[in-house]
C-alpha cells in the first residue's frame, strides 16, 4: 500500500519563528488534508489540498501531486501551534485514508 | 466539527465490558468511518460505511462490529473490551472523494479499558 511519511518527527521552536513540514508519499492520490492535533486530542481541518497552494492567516499549504509531496508552512510561531500535525493521503483507487505518523511540534515561550 | 458528534467523550470501563460508541452526523454525507488512534501514533481504520447497507473492513477490525442505522448514525462496539483496546476512537464522514470532499472529525472518543 501507499507510504505516507512525515518529516521532521519533532520540531521544537521559539515563538515567532516560521517553519515547514513535508509530507512524501509513494503513489497518486485523490484528496490530501493536513490537521493539527492539538493538546486535548481534537483534530483541527487544516487544509484540503490535492494540489496547488492555498493560505489561511499565518498558515499555507503547497502540494506538488507529479511529485508526490505536500509542505505546510507555519509563520510567526504561536505558543497555541503546539501540537502534532498529521498529513492524511486518499489514495487512487481505494476507499480510505491513509495517515502519517505525524511531525510534533513544539513552541516555547 | 461540531457536525460530527461523538458519544460519550470519555469512558472508563473493565475487562470484558461491552461497549458502544456513537457517532451521529448533520454533514449530509454518505460515508462514515471509524479511527483508532494509539498515543504517538498515526490513525488507523476500523471501519467504513458509504451507505446504510455497505459496510467494509478496515485494517485493524478483529475484536471491533459496527452497525449503520441510519445515513447520519453509525455506531462502533466492542462485544467484550481488552485492556489494548485503550485508544483515542474518532469518527469521520466524507462525500466521495472525486467530488472534492474532504474528510470531516469528531471530537473524539477517550476510551480506557482497566
């Protein structure tokens, strides 16, 4: 099946600074959506983004399907985007989707 | 997404317990599905529904049943808990994904089996 993987694992920052995670995966896919997860478990709908770029406030998302990878970029670190963040990929051709491991982020103060 | 509703969020049980969780949705939406998250891990599928009379397997449904009662209610049992059922449950709806849809959580579900 498809490989979903997540790059940094852990990321630990100092408010007000920017970063950026990636996300590769080994097939084509139909949908890819970024969450956040944050510290009482609820997944947050980041962005919906098989392809292109789309920005919300300090956060923006590019996805390049020909080469089978998407970055989340987060700007002006906030204590409150601690938390993980999870790249999920539907597949072509099959009925569920598939999630990374996460990268887990850390702001301090 | 407060239109996926999940029941109860916290749950504390024994061994051997059987135990329902609820989810019910005002998305509209044909497919559901249940997640297990286990701590520092990614989710994984239970199992999936795209209407009221198709029900699939997902990759982890040993010990796990589900029953669609209606378009907007799909609910997960466990027929008798094991401590390593302990996990993070979420619920999910989508439209198909050729239409754009993306999938849509629950709050989740907190369940610990002692």
């Amino acid at each position: 099946g498809i490989q979903v993987e997540q790059s940094p694992p852990d990321l630990i920052l100092q408010e007000g600074a920017n970063s950026t995670l990636r996300c590769n995966f080994s097939d084509s896919v139909n949908n890819l959506q970024w969450f956040h997860q944050n510290p009482w478990g609820q997944l947050i709908n980041l962005f919906y983004i098989p392809s292109g770029t789309k920005q919300n406030g300090r956060l923006s998302a590019t996805t390049v399907a020909t080469e089978r990878y998407s970055l989340l970029y987060i700007s002006s670190s906030q204590t409150t985007d601690s938390g993980v963040y999870f790249c999920a990929v539907f597949p072509v051709g099959a009925q569920k989707l598939v999630f990374g491991q996460g990268t887990r982020l850390t702001i301090n103060p | 997404d407060a239109d996926v509703t999940q029941t109860p969020r916290n749950r504390i049980t024994k061994t051997g317990k059987r135990i329902m969780l609820e989810c019910s949705q005002t998305k509209g939406h044909d497919r559901m599905y249940w997640y297990r998250q286990d701590p520092g891990l990614g989710l994984r599928l239970i199992y999936y529904s795209f209407d009221v009379k198709d029900i699939n397997k997902g990759e982890i449904s040993d010990g796990y049943s589900v029953s669609r009662q209606a378009q907007a209610k799909f609910s997960l049992s466990l027929e008798s808990a094991i401590p390593n059922q302990t996990a993070l449950y979420f619920c999910a709806t989508s439209g198909a994904p050729r239409e754009g849809q993306p999938q849509h959580f629950g709050d989740g579900t907190r369940l610990s089996i002692l």
